[in-house]
C-alpha cells in the first residue's frame, strides 16, 4: 500500500516535469510560429478611413438597420459615416448617426456603432455589394425602448 503511493507521488511529479520541461516549451513554440497566422491582406487602421471596404461595410450596416432592425419606421441615414475603423481581417467598425421617423412622434436623431464582417474570399466591386457576404456581428445605440 505504502510502495503504491509512492509510486504515485513519483508518476506524478514525473509527468509534471515532463509538462513543464518538454509539451509546454513545445507549444510556446506552435503559437509563436506563423502556423495559426492568416495573411488576409486588409491590415487594421487605427484611424477612420474611408476607403472601398469600410465604405461598402457602412452601406451594409444601413441596409441592415433598415431592414432587420427598423423595418416599420422611416430612417434617413448619414451620408457618411464619422467613423470607418478596419480591425483587420475583413472586420470593420462603423460609427454614424441615424435619423430615426417614429410613428406619430418627433424625429430622433441616434448615434449607432455597427460591427461588421465580411466573409468572402473574393473582394471584387460585385462581391462586396452582395449583402449575403457580410455578416453582422452587433450593433448598438439603437436600444429599441428609445426608438419604437
């Protein structure tokens, strides 16, 4: 019984050092190389830049607020937005305002940040315009107690 737990307290302490000393330098060394890197080419910007993609991902996320969000009030949206960030990878946040047109009501004027991603491989004019290669991942400043 006794030569049994010791043996256990060896097998263990042995497997700890196996871990430390040999998997985990091993996947240090995975993670650091460039084996999960996705070179997409659309780096990410720090500052708001209007370009053919944030652009197009602001068309986007109007045609997504006005037809899945607000589907029963009038909207006027901005001509462009305040600010067009690419995350990189395809990914984008779109700041602007939105003038939302209750049912007998006043007219709101709302600042909403749209975060949106777009999925295909093929980036050409008539790619990006296609709405079903865009994904929607949130948006808010368009709580709906506020709006409807």
């Amino acid at each position: 019984m006794k030569r049994n737990i010791i043996f256990l307290i060896v097998g263990l302490v042995a497997l700890l050092a196996f871990q430390a000393k040999v998997v985990m330098p091993f996947v240090y060394d995975m993670a650091a190389s460039d084996l999960f890197l996705k070179d997409t080419g659309d780096e990410a910007n720090r500052t708001s830049a209007n370009t053919q993609m944030t652009i197009a991902a602001f068309n986007q996320c109007n045609t997504y607020i006005a037809n899945d969000i607000l589907p029963e009030q009038t909207v006027t949206f901005s001509d462009k937005a305040i600010n067009a960030f690419s995350l990189g990878g395809f990914r984008y946040v779109i700041n602007s305002d939105i003038e939302i047109q209750p049912k007998d009501s006043t007219p709101l004027l709302k600042r909403y940040v749209c975060r949106i991603a777009y999925t295909s491989d093929d980036n050409d004019d008539a790619n990006i315009l296609d709405p079903d290669n865009w994904s929607v991942d949130g948006i808010s400043g368009l709580d709906e107690s506020n709006v409807l």
